[in-house]
C-alpha cells in the first residue's frame, strides 16, 4: 500500500522543512504503508534533507524525458537522482489540461525516469464528459496502452472530474477502474481524486486500490496521517 501526496504548486523551502520535520515524526512508528511527498522543485532538497534517515520518500511532480539539452524549465531524471530524490509524478490531468501533455510525451517522460533508476507514478483518468459519454474504458485502454510493466511503474488512476472539486468516485466505481488498468498492465494502482480523511478507508478497502495519490488533504498534517492510517489499517 502506497500513499503518496502531491503537493502541486504550494509549500515553499521552510514550509517543506516544517511539514516533513512534523510528518516524520507522526508517522514514525507506523507500518504497513509506504509513503511518499511530492513537493515543487524548489523545496525538493529541503524534502530530502529534512526526511533523511525515515522511510519516508520524496518524488518529484515531473520529470523530462532527455537526460540534458535545450529544454528551458525542464528537469532531468539525472538531475532529480543527484538530488536524492526517489521518484516521479508524470501524466497528471493538470499537466494534460495545462500544459500540453500527451500519452506520448506522458510515456517518454515514464521511460526516462524509469532508465534512471526513479519509481515513476503515470496518472490516467477520464474527464466528466468522457464519463458521461460512455468513454471511460477507451480512454483508459489508449493512456495505459502507451506505458511498459515495470517493477518501479505504479499507475494512479485519477478521474478528472474528481481533480479539486470535492466528487470522489464511488469505491464500486473506482474498483472497476482499477480493475480494468490492472487486466492492462499488472502493476499497482493508486487512486487519486479528492481522497480525504472521511473517504480514505472506503476507497481503501476495495481489492484493486492499492494506495492513494492525495492532493489538496496531503498539505495538512494531520490529514494526510489519517490518510496513511487508515492505509496502514486495511488488509492486504
């Protein structure tokens, strides 16, 4: 069971220090659970330092797919690795939304990080009007369908119309996702989409979750330790 929290674009250097200082100590006794923080680049070697000694991760929130060259604003898997840095968000809905990101730019961006050694986390999810036409196992077929099995690739399913909104897929409706990434590609299966202290068990609980990509509940401490607890919690 992974839980891992993606911090998008908040906390800065002495917030990071002040969160993973608190978190390390909360979670210090706990098991049955891997856990994972996701910062910005900017407080990723404060992450780091600070987490150094727990067994605690520290991913980053992209990862380019040259290990150099004239790509301004982008960072290298050899980079993030110097760092000390364990691992690599790709795909996330607001990377495709935003930013221009594809299945194919998503896949490259897997494949380097994976060479280099780093645990990547590729997200795939429908959007609300994919859903509502009926589209959600195509959409899902084409975004897994690009990716390779690999020991260190975890797949985080995160429906898009659940992204920031406060909806969360059903624990039956996630469950049938999960378990057709997994007939896919047998690789484990977070679920991300407005996972809160309230739902965390539930989503948890089904056979095909194995874990949790929190966003907005992973900025507060003690929200993201009921996350990990009730992580911890569920039978495996």
């Amino acid at each position: 069971m992974l839980v891992a929290g993606n911090w998008k674009m908040y906390k800065g250097t002495s917030e990071t220090v002040e969160f993973c200082t608190a978190l390390a100590e909360r979670l210090e006794a706990i098991d049955g659970v891997d856990v994972a923080v996701c910062p910005p680049y900017t407080a990723l070697a404060a992450a780091v330092r600070t987490l150094a000694g727990t067994e605690i991760a520290v991913a980053a929130q992209n990862v380019h797919w040259a290990e150099e060259g004239a790509y301004t604003g982008e960072i290298s898997a050899p980079m993030l690795r110097e760092l000390g840095v364990y691992g690599a968000i790709v795909g996330h809905s607001e990377r495709r939304q935003y930013f221009g990101e594809t299945d194919e730019t998503v896949a490259r961006r897997a494949e380097a990080g994976l060479d280099a050694g780093l645990h990547m986390i590729a997200c795939v999810g429908e959007t609300g009007p994919e859903r509502k036409g009926g589209q959600t196992e195509a959409v899902l077929r084409r975004q897994v369908s690009v990716l390779r099995p690999d020991d260190n690739l975890v797949i985080a399913y995160e429906p898009v119309w659940a992204i920031g909104t406060g909806l969360s897929a059903t624990p039956e409706l996630a469950q049938e996702a999960h378990a057709l990434i997994k007939s896919l590609l047998e690789v484990p299966v977070l679920y991300g989409g407005s996972v809160k202290p309230e739902n965390a068990a539930e989503l948890l609980a089904q056979p095909a979750v194995d874990g949790a990509l929190v966003g907005g509940a992973s900025l507060d401490v003690e929200s993201f330790v009921a996350i990990c607890e009730a992580a911890a919690r569920t039978p495996r």
